[in-house]
C-alpha cells in the first residue's frame, strides 16, 4: 500500500482523486510511527520550497524519511524537498539527492512560472517509465527547476534551458510535473510507482 506523507504542504485533493480513480490503495502519514505501515510512500508538496521543507521538519518525519529503503516519489515541491538546496528563500533542504533547486528567472528570459504541457524525454528502461511513450506530454507549473546532472537525471524536460523532469537516487524518485494532472501518462506513471518494491 502506497503511504502519502501528509505534513501540511501537499495538495492532498487532487492526488488522492488520481490514487481513488485508479483503484490504487494508499493511507495517510501524519507520523513518524505510522510510516512501517507501507510499502512505498508519496511526499506531495505545493508552494514556497522553505515553508514546506520547514513543515516537513515540524512533522519530525525528516530523519526517518532519509532512513526509508522502499520507494518514495517526490512530487513537484515534494521532489524538490529530496534535493540539497533551493534558491526559493535560500532553504537547506533534506540532502538526500545531491543536486540543486534553482530559480528560472536566474536562468531564461521565457515566463515563468513554467506552466502548462511539456514533452519529458527519458532513455533509460526504468520501471517507472514502463509503457509510457519516449516522449511524453506532462503537466507542469513551477518557477524552480532542479538542475541537470546525467547520474541523478533520469527524465529531462527544456523550457529556456534543459531541467530534471525526473530524478532518481536508489530508492527515492522524485517529478517535477503533476502526474496526477497529466493525463494517460501521469496516470500510467502513478500505476508503475505502485508495484514498485
């Protein structure tokens, strides 16, 4: 069963909608205690990186989510949190995957915030990916991007400059889109992270 790390700062709504369409079984996290009761865990997240890395602190999950050896997905502000640092109020985060959170505007001269459907490219045979197109469309809307870096970079997407679309360190996993907005992909995304062990 799949756990959803509630610590305040995740739009729980539309997820879990997604999850319930899909038939997908998933229970809340509102403790440390209760994250033994899973097999693989979802940290949503909407909004200012800091405010929510500083809620995720307050739960007191942060120590034992760096400890989690089954799958854990990073959902937009949620991915962002599996990184080192962001720009968005300068914020340490949890340092799990080694990379940067970076503001666009520092970087393009497009709009920002990136919002709307762009391709996601992936070339690798990750089980994340099973039946999903080489290129697909995903749902987006962020103004900080995490920077490219090929070992931890395992989907790419370009908007002014070429970005992580998804990440990847063992076990952790985290995207940058919205897959529970993104139509047949995001959906056939969420479906491949639940039979992941």
């Amino acid at each position: 069963m799949t756990g959803i790390i509630n610590y305040g700062a995740g739009n729980i709504f539309s997820l879990t909608a997604a999850l319930n369409r899909l038939g997908i079984p998933y229970g809340m996290i509102n403790e440390p205690g209760e994250l033994e009761k899973y097999d693989r865990y979802i940290i949503p997240g909407v909004g200012h990186a800091g405010a929510a890395m500083q809620k995720l602190n307050d739960s007191g999950m942060v120590p034992f989510i760096r400890e989690i050896k089954k799958p854990v997905l990073g959902i937009c502000v949620g991915m962002q949190l599996l990184t080192n640092f962001s720009e968005e109020g300068n914020s340490v985060l949890t340092g799990i995957i080694p990379l940067k959170t970076i503001h666009f505007e520092n970087s393009i001269k497009l709009k920002v915030p990136h919002t709307g459907w762009n391709t996601v490219e992936y070339s690798s045979n990750n089980h994340l990916f099973d039946d999903i197109p080489a290129v697909a469309y995903f749902y987006f809307v962020h103004s900080f991007f995490i920077e490219f870096n090929p070992k931890f970079t395992i989907a790419s997407t370009e908007y002014g400059i070429k970005f992580s679309a998804v990440i990847q360190k063992d076990n952790y996993y985290g995207v940058q889109f919205h897959p529970e907005k993104s139509g047949l992909a995001g959906e056939q995304l969420l479906k491949n992270f639940s039979l992941l062990v």
